[in-house]
C-alpha cells in the first residue's frame, strides 16, 4: 500500500496493553513503517478495493469536444495507463466508469441512461466539462440537457471546457481515493453493494416537446440558489 | 458573371408567368437575391442549374428564416393649408396594420465548372400557419437534401416533392419547430444560480409555479406534455416518484 | 470477396444506374438474402461521435443505410441569435472542435463582410499561419482516426497525437487554450505572438515534413490498408458536385475546387502553392489527398514565416463592445480543412443577430454517403464514413 | 515484394520503440501528479477578482460593480449584485462595490470575453485546473470570496501581462493624484509599493497551479502581450522530479 496518505501526521495508536493490535486499528504511520520492514498489513476489504481502484475500465464513450481531450489523455503525453484506466471498452457490459465527455443533448440522454443501465455494478461516472455538469455553454438550448446529474448519479465533476487531460486524471485520482475509501458492510457501505439502491434508472421517452420525463427526482436534488 | 438586376429580367423574359423580385441587401456585402415564384420555384432552378451562362451547378448553403407576424405603424403625413391664410400645418395620420409573416428558404448557388456565384434565391411561404409549403429542390440540388429536412425540423417548411422529408435533428416525436421566433423552450429552470435578465424570469417563473404546484418537479415543461405513464419508464428498481407537495 | 471482384459489381451496379434506388433492388437481386437491419451508434468507436447510420444488410452486403444525425444537436444557431456577435465566437471553437481556429475565421470573415471591416496585414498573415497549423492537425488526426477504423489498434493515432500536441502547445501558449482558441476577433486577432513563438513555430513546420515521411513510411505502402481502400466507395465527380460535396472529399474525385483559390479569401492569392486532386474519388485517394494537402500547408507556412509583415493586429476602428452591423445579410466562407465552412447571417441593425446560420461541410458531406456504401461490407462502411472526416459538432450543431 | 509494406511500417514502430529507451527526447509522457507540464504564461481556465491587497481581500477589490461582465458573458455564468455603499478605491474614490460575486464554473467555458470587456482590470484569467468536486452545487459555483485573489498571485502566473496592467493603472493613478493631490498622495504610493510582486506575501496555497514552478522574472520583459515561448518541440515538457526541476508536489 505504498499509495497510502504520507501526509497523515504520525498518529497514537490506539495504545494495546499488549500483543499486536487487530489490524483494522493500525495507524497508517505504523503501517508505512512495517512496509519498510517488508510487512505488508491490509485486510480484503483493502485488497478488493485496491484491486478495483487500479483498474478502473472506462466506456469508450465520446459526445463532443471533451472526447478529444480524452483521446488525448489516453495517448502517449498524458497515458491514462498509468492509472489502470486504458482499456477503453466499448461494451458497457465490461465497463466500470462512465466519462460523461461533452454535451448531452436530450435525443441522445435516454441512450446515455440505458447505456448506465447496462453497465453493471460497481458502477461509477464522471461528468467530464461543463456540458455534462450543467449544459454548460450550450445550456439554454432546447435540446440541451441541463446536467447529466438529472438522470443518473454522478460521482465526481470535472469543469472546464474542456477540461485538460491532466484535469481528467485530476478527477481519476479523485475517484481512485473515494474507491479506496469505500466500506463493503456496515451502514455506509458501497452504493454497490446494497440491495436497496436501485442500479438501473429510468430511462425517459422522447415526448412531444420534452423528454418525459425530464428529470429523475431521485437522483436530482439542486438547493435553492444561492442568490435567491 | 452578368448581375442580379441581368438575371432578373433575364428570368422574367424567359418565365413570364412568374413573378422575379429582386430584393436589395442594404448592407455593405450588397448580394442582392432574387424572390422567385414558389409555384415555378423548381422550373426557374432547373434553368439557373443548365444554363450554359450559368450553370449554377452548386447549391453551397440552404437557411430558412423566420418572419414572424409585425406590427407596423403607417404615419401619414398630409399638409393642410390654413384657412386663415398662416404657415400651413402638417396633420399626421397613424394607422396600425399587421403585416402577415412567412417563412423564406434562402438558397446560395455557386458554379463549380464556370468558378462563379454566389446567386442568392429565395422562395416564401404565404404564411407561417397553414400555407408552409414550398416546392422542393432537391430533385435539382442533391446538397439540399439534409438542408431542407432540417428547414423542416426547425422552421416547419414542408418541401414538397422531397424524397425524404423527416425531422433531421429532433426526434421524430417531437411537435415544435424550435428556431421560430416564437418557441418557448421546455421549463427546467430549478438551478440557475447567475440567472439574469431572460434567464432570471423564466427561472422566477419556474419558482412560482412550482411553489403553486402547477408545475410537477419531475415532469416540468413549458408546454404540459401528454401523460404517458406506460411508455415513459421500463421496469426498474426505483420508478419515478410522483410530484411531492 | 477481391478488390476485382468488386470492380465487377461496380460495373454491374452502374448498369442498373448506380448511385440510386434502383441499385438497392440490383444488389438485392443479385444477393436473394435475407435483410438484416443493423444499427450502428450512436455509442459505436468508430462512428466518429454520436453518429448513427442504420444499416440495411444482405449477408455483410449493404443494401441500404441511412444516416441518423442530431444527437448533439446543441442549438448553436439558436443561442447565437440571443447573443451578441462576439459572444458567438467562442461558441464557433465548439463548433469544429479538432479545427477551433478555422471556424473562427470562417466567423470572423463572414462578419467582416456584414460591417465592411478592414483587416491589417500581419492579422491576414497570422490567421493564415493559424488556418493552416489547423489543417495540419485536421489531416493528421483523421488519417489517424482511419486507421483505427481499418483495424489498427490506436498506434497511428497515437503518432498524430503526438505532432498535434506540438501544434496544440503553440496554439495554447498563443491563445491560452488547448482547443478553444477564441483567437480571432472581428477585423484581426486577438493575440501578437512574440519572436520566440514564430521562431518555436517555424522549427516545428520545418520538422514537419520529417514526420510526414515518417508517417507515411508507416502506414502508405500498407499491403491491408491498400486492399481494403483501393476501389472501396468511389464517387463520381457529377454526383458529387451535385451533392454539395466540397474540400478534400470533392477533390479526392478530380473537382477542382478549392475556395483558396476559388475566393481568393484572406491573403491566400499571394501564396504559391498546389492543389492535389485526386483521379479514382476512392477511400485511397481520400487518404492520399489529406497527405499531400499537408505538405502544400506546409509550404503555405514557411511562405508566411518569411513573408509575415510588422504592424497592428487590429483594425483600430475595430470595437469590442456595443458591435452593431448596418442591417443587411452576409455569406462569408472560407475553405476548412473539411470543406466549405459558410456563415450566413442577417443583421437587422440590434447588436445580436437576426438569422446565423452555419453551413456545416461535414454535414453535406454525408449527403452521399448511402451511394458510398452500397454493394460494400460493413466494415468498409466504416472507412468510408472515416475517410469521409466528420466531426459531430459541426453535423448537428 | 507482397507485405514489404507492413514490414516497414513495423521497422518505423520499432525504431521508435527501441530509441525511446536511449532518447529521452521520444519520451513524451509527463507522469502527471508527479511531474506537471509547464504551463504557458497565457494559459486561462475559469476567472478570478484582483484585489489589492492580500490582507483584506474583500476590502480592496477592484470590481466596480460596473456588471458590464454579466452581460457580456455568452453563457451568462456571472452574478453580480451591487453594493449600496460607497469604498474608496486605491486611488481614493469611492466607488461601489460587488456584494455578491458569483461565477458558476460548471458553466464558465473559460473564454475570456470577461477580461476584455472589463475597463477597470479588476476580472483576470486564472490557471488552476485541479477542481474536480463531488458536488457541484457548492464547490463548483464560486463566490467573491473564493474568487478574490491579491495582485501579487497575477504577477506570478501572467508576470509580462500583469507588468504592464500595473504599469498602466500606475499612470492613470498617478494622474488621479496629481488631481487630488493631498489626500491621495499616501494611498497611491501604498497602491504602487503593493503592485510590485513581494515573495510571501501571497499565499495562493493549493490553489496555485504549478506550486514549485519557479517563476521566470525576464520572459520577454518589453514585448506587450506576449506567450511565452514553448520548450523545444522534440523535449519532453517537464524536467523529471528532482533534477532541479518542479520538485514532487504530491508528497
């Protein structure tokens, strides 16, 4: 676990009156100490979730501009390889993570929600740019979808227009660390791995002046404006 | 190349039966176009197409534009002489008329073999209601092809005589033509944090009307769409939650 | 099936009056298969974006095949008649987005001539040297692209990645931005480039042609790509003229027609330069003419690196704010790395105009792409569409 | 000869591939957390306010409140509302002031027509680019204060651009002073002695783009509105880690 947080001061452990601790209460600072013996300490939940992080298989999906920065960060420069994330699948049956990468328009958000549909869990999505965060630029457009957001969860956001190729590792990594931090059981456990989640969302229809429906209330909750 | 003024009357010798105006361009590119006929639209293409001074081979680009219905306000302006012998006083005279509106197809035709153009053409419909339809030159210009299908999907022009008409960037479901001046965008106006101007009424209006329950949250749309319960969603885990109070 | 084979079918298909209707019941007879009708994207990898062609086959033969467009449809032309003239221009970056500072242009010409601006020489000159960078990263690009759609696995893509990054550092050390240029504005440029810009940029355009040699060592004596390009979706240049077709696809089928030339636009008749034509109007010919119209760009760009003159990049009656053109309407087009790229717009005298439309190369040069298709297999339908260099935000804007 | 080609297509791969062992040149892949490219002294992405001072951030800013930015900006992503008190500026005017400064950078598609229109240079283009969020109702829409940050952080990312901003203002200022001398007189020389880049003073902390990029003071000090020039196009954009070039940012 050489990726663990290095910045995390050295903490007390939680002191044992004797023997070695459980391993779940070690200290990353101990933990990093006993790597450098040459003792690697983890538990399965860490294993799975390293393994998971590492390999993260996105959906060879591109909309608009943002897919030429994803393009780009795939390519020799930026080489998303070196995240585990290469492999682009074009099959969503065998991705983990969607790039929502440029705008979504209202023809095209029902192929977007059954292509999430058919991806199977664990699932995770990123909208990449301002279209997919929000509409972005193109926002008031009447076939512009104002948000990905209103249809299915996404995990992280990435602004810009568009964003950098290092902006979208940025947001990898991001991802990476909340993969690593999930919990398998327990109250807060994994989106994944509750039955009570729903995994697939409904998939609007194309309406006589409107998708119908336009938005999920499930997954979509905007506060009251800030300046309001 | 001869001018549009040449070509006019040229035209008007060959068709006497249309009507060939020719609109001026006030501004400082000055391409004049020529407003042809629409019931002999596809004859007068034809001829512009073969030519052999012509051959306007190339049909580059197809717009359609929207003329809504205005009001114009006539001033009249009639000088009354004064009957006790002063200046004499100008009465003005105000009469509001509607001037109907109209769709117009403008098409920009270039010669590829004689390295000439652009002819700019315009057809119009009688109104923007009822009377929509305009002769199709596609048969003549294959590049009109997707132009007019999109004329149809945005302005509502129907082409007659097109081999293919269909939406071309909306879905086929969809009932509205967006780029007319008067569409009203469906309402989805919840997060508009830097709203302004236009932007901050609508999302105003999205917030009382939400807050008098006429708008559902989860089906919001300018135009109350038609309920379609069965079609809308398949069978999922987490079906969609009806408006919450 | 072998590439005479399919010179076979060519002749019988023109027989029964290819490109057309009848040919779809020609080939149909010939086959007697089942129809099975596929449909391809809009999430595909190699239909370029968010395009969708819907496939009519018999056994791989394709019968008919329609294209399916407006999945990014994002109302460009509707949001540019409630902004103001400038606020349009970096909607246009987004319009073609491998060729950002192309569209600009396109934009900035067309309403040049809507308000009769004056343009100075050096901004002539830089926009030159931009449009022609542009092309460079264009061309590069799509052969990379089509490649992958022949069946390589990323590894052309990936030497066209690398120049572009060259190019796309200098567009962002000029402009700021990586794709989004926002470079021209009306009547000049926006930014001066400094002496070590021309001269990093002149270095990179004298190394150019290396990498050309390069690329095409790799990939143009290719045994595969020779026998699945040579003879695959030709096109006659009647149709194709009729069709509305332009830029490096009409020329690919021996129309010579390039609106550098043609128009005359911008500084382009003091340049010397060729333009390649193709002889078959085949996927080859599509590839090759990308090929040597980028060694014709850069010998576009040492002429301008030499011939570039000092002075204002501005028109100084040009203003920023509060622009309203004298009522009146405009085309201005200029010739894309995709093809005829055309604004038209109608001012009516406000500060935001009244009609703006875009007259989108890739689109129209869809248009014959059923006739392409026919009597090929699927796989080579996706070359064709390939060689062909769409970008969807241009499509459906 | 039948497959010469593709033999020769595989000769370029592997020559390509073999000297990427032995030339660095052909290495071109910049190991991102670690490593970073050098960005361009003209890079934009999302605006930022200027304000005077790094102490009082909010006290010295220089937007007017003019909203000319709200309504020139094509997407519509800013929101300003006015002040309805009056703050002396740095030349000692009152002027308003923004009350609230909001840009959505879920919207902003970063294309600087903000910057161009501003008369008073109180809106300039920022670097930062590591700002991806998990929510994007409060992390992505940024307020004044989020926004506000001192001069001194302009000098450091836009050092020729900012120079001459300075230099501009200083004029007009110096103006303003002759006018009103007495009173300005204190202020405009605080203002001037402020502008000049002071190490330290600004802490743009983790929101600074490039945190151990040393900062080139005589990137072409005369040229006006310059970019800087790219590394030579056949190196590697960055300067591997601890070679005297950016150190390890992320430990």
């Amino acid at each position: 676990m050489s990726d663990a947080p290095q910045s995390t001061p050295a903490s007390p452990r939680p002191a044992p009156a004797e023997g070695f601790p459980a391993a779940g209460n070690i200290s990353d600072a101990d933990r990093e100490e006993l790597r450098r013996h040459g003792i690697l300490l983890t538990s399965l939940e860490e294993l799975y979730n390293w393994g998971r992080s590492n390999s993260i298989w996105p959906l060879q999906f591109g909309l608009a501009c943002c897919a030429i920065e994803m393009i780009a960060a795939a390519t020799a420069r930026f080489d998303i390889a070196r995240f585990g994330a290469e492999i682009f699948r074009p099959s969503p049956r065998q991705a983990d993570l969607m790039i929502v990468s440029g705008t979504v328009t209202k023809k095209m958000a029902p192929l977007v929600v059954r292509l999430w549909n058919q991806m199977p869990e664990p699932k995770y999505c990123i909208a990449m740019g301002a279209c997919a965060i929000s509409g972005g630029p193109f926002k008031q457009g009447y076939n512009v979808l104002k948000g990905i957001d209103r249809l299915i969860p996404v995990d992280i956001y990435i602004p810009g227009c568009p964003p950098r190729p290092e902006a979208l590792l940025n947001g990898l990594i991001q991802l990476q660390k909340q993969i690593k931090g999930e919990k398998l059981t327990g109250p807060d456990a994994a989106r994944h791995t509750r039955a009570d989640l729903p995994s697939e969302y409904p998939i609007p229809a194309y309406g006589a002046h409107d998708l119908e429906p336009a938005k999920n209330p499930a997954v979509w909750t905007p506060p009251a404006p800030p300046s309001a | 190349m001869e001018t549009v003024q040449q070509l006019r009357d040229r035209l008007a010798a060959r068709f006497p039966a249309a009507r060939v105006e020719l609109v001026l361009n006030p501004g400082v590119a000055a391409e004049h176009s020529l407003r042809l006929d629409a019931a002999l639209g596809r004859d007068i293409a034809l001829f512009l197409r073969d030519d052999p001074a012509l051959r306007l081979d190339y049909c580059s680009n197809v717009t359609g534009v929207d003329w809504p219905d205005k009001e114009i306000t006539d001033v009249v302006k009639t000088t009354v002489p004064d009957p006790a012998g002063g200046p004499p006083k100008i009465v003005e005279e105000k009469s509001v008329h509607v001037q109907p509106g109209c769709l117009e197809a403008v098409y920009h035709l270039y010669s590829m073999s004689l390295k000439h153009g652009p002819v700019v053409i315009r057809l119009r419909t009688g109104n923007r209601a009822d009377a929509v339809t305009l002769p199709s030159l596609t048969p003549v210009w294959r590049s009109c092809d997707f132009q007019e299908r999109e004329i149809f999907d945005l302005f509502g022009i129907v082409f007659a005589g097109h081999p293919d008409l269909r939406r071309l960037l909306m879905w086929d479901e969809f009932k509205d033509h967006p780029m007319r001046k008067d569409y009203v965008e469906p309402d989805d106006y919840e997060w508009e944090p830097t709203a302004h101007g236009a932007v901050l009424e609508r999302a105003k209006a999205h917030q009382l009307a939400a807050v008098a329950g006429v708008v559902d949250p989860g089906q919001s749309s300018a135009n109350p769409p038609k309920a379609a319960p069965g079609s809308t969603t398949p069978a999922t885990t987490a079906p969609v939650k009806e408006a919450k109070p | 099936m072998s590439c005479s084979d399919f010179n076979d079918l060519d002749a019988e298909l023109t027989a029964f009056g290819h490109p057309g209707g009848s040919s779809v019941r020609a080939v149909h007879d010939q086959f007697h298969g089942d129809l099975l009708e596929v449909s391809m994207g809009p999430q595909h990898p190699s239909t370029h974006g968010v395009f969708r062609m819907v496939a009519t086959l018999d056994g791989e033969q394709i019968v008919k095949l329609k294209p399916v467009f407006g999945y990014l449809h994002r109302n460009h032309e509707k949001i540019a008649e409630n902004t103001t003239y400038l606020g349009s221009m970096p909607y246009t970056d987004r319009l073609d987005y491998l060729c950002s500072m192309s569209t600009n242009w396109a934009y900035a010409l067309a309403v040049e001539k809507l308000s009769g601006q004056a343009v100075p020489d050096r901004a002539q000159y830089l926009r030159i040297i931009m449009a022609e960078l542009t092309r460079l990263v264009n061309h590069a690009c799509l052969v990379g692209f089509l490649f992958n759609d022949l069946g390589t696995s990323f590894t052309p893509l990936l030497y066209a990645f690398r120049e572009r990054e060259k190019i796309i550092d200098l567009f962002e050390a000029l402009s700021g931005s990586r794709m989004m240029c926002n470079y021209q504005r009306f009547g000049g440029c926006r930014v001066d480039p400094t002496p070590e810009w021309l001269a990093a940029a002149r270095t990179l355009v004298e190394n150019f042609p290396r990498f050309l040699d390069e690329y095409e060592r790799m990939l143009t004596g290719n045994e595969i790509m020779l026998a699945r390009t040579q003879g695959i979706g030709r096109l006659d240049p009647a149709h194709a003229v009729n069709a509305g077709l332009t830029g490096p696809v009409l020329r690919a089928s021996g129309v010579d027609y390039d609106l550098r030339k043609v128009d005359g636009y911008g500084f382009y008749p003091r340049f010397d330069f060729r333009v390649p034509l193709g002889a078959q109007g085949d996927t080859y010919d599509r590839y090759m003419l990308r090929i040597l119209e980028m060694r014709e760009s850069v010998k576009i760009l040492v002429q301008a690196f030499r011939d570039l003159p000092g002075g204002p990049i501005m028109d100084p009656k040009a203003k920023l704010r509060s622009f309203r053109p004298k009522a009146g309407e405009a085309y201005g087009r200029l010739e894309g790395p995709k093809g005829e790229l055309g604004f038209y717009l109608i001012s009516d005298g406000t500060p935001n105009p009244y009609r703006y439309r875009v007259r989108p190369p890739s689109l129209i040069n869809l248009t014959l792409l059923e006739e392409m298709c026919l009597g090929h297999t699927i796989a080579d339908a996706v070359v064709i569409l390939g060689s062909i260099d769409i970008v969807l935000g241009e499509v459906d804007r | 000869m039948l497959g010469s080609g593709i033999i020769n297509g595989l000769i370029v791969t592997a020559k390509n591939f073999v000297g990427s062992y032995h030339d660095p040149k052909r290495m071109v892949t910049v190991e991102y957390p670690e490593q970073r490219t050098v960005l361009p002294e003209n890079y934009r992405n999302f605006p930022f306010l200027i304000s005077e001072n790094a102490t009082d951030p909010m006290g010295t800013l220089r937007c007017v409140a003019c909203q000319i930015c709200e309504k020139e900006c094509p997407p519509q992503c800013i929101i300003i509302e006015k002040s309805k008190d009056k703050k002396p500026d740095a030349s000692g005017k009152p002027q308003l002031y923004p009350a609230v400064f909001g840009i959505d950078t879920s919207v902003c598609m970063s294309c600087q027509i903000c910057v161009e229109v501003c008369p008073f240079d109180a809106i300039k283009m920022d670097q930062v680019f590591e700002i991806a969020a998990t929510d994007r109702f409060h992390d992505l829409f940024l307020t004044r204060e989020k926004l506000a940050k001192p001069n001194s952080y302009y000098h450091q990312i836009h050092p020729t651009e900012a120079a001459e901003v300075d230099g501009r203002l200083n004029t007009e200022r110096k103006a303003a002073e002759e006018k009103a001398k007495a009173a300005a007189a204190a202020k405009a020389a605080a203002a001037a002695a402020k502008s000049v880049p002071v190490a330290g003073v600004a802490d743009p902390g983790p929101a600074s783009p490039r945190p151990a990029t040393p900062i080139q003071p005589a990137s072409a000090p005369a040229a006006p509105a310059t970019s800087p020039v790219p590394k030579p196009q056949d190196e590697p954009r960055s300067s591997p880690a601890g070679e005297g070039g950016p150190a390890n940012p992320a430990s």
